[in-house]
C-alpha cells in the first residue's frame, strides 16, 4: 500500500516540477519579449 502511495507523491512532484519549470520559462520569455518590445520603440528623433 505504502509503495504505491510513494509511486503516486513521485509522480505528482514531477508533474509539479515540470509545471513549475514551464512557468519559469515562459515568464522568462515574457519578460524577454517586453524587454525587447520597450527597446524597439524607443527610436532616436531626427
């Protein structure tokens, strides 16, 4: 009984971790595409 309670923890801390590392990346990538997004706006006045 024990053994598969600890299969299932395991699998759902995986599932947890790789959400939360998915997350992770895409809030990168946000911030990166903002980032981005202000630099090109910005154009210097002639």
């Amino acid at each position: 009984m024990s053994d598969e309670s600890d299969k299932a923890n395991e699998e759902r801390r995986a599932k947890l971790v790789k959400a939360g590392v998915a997350v992770g990346i895409g809030s990168a990538a946000i911030v990166a595409a903002l980032l981005y997004a202000s630099k090109v706006k910005k154009k210097p006045r002639a």
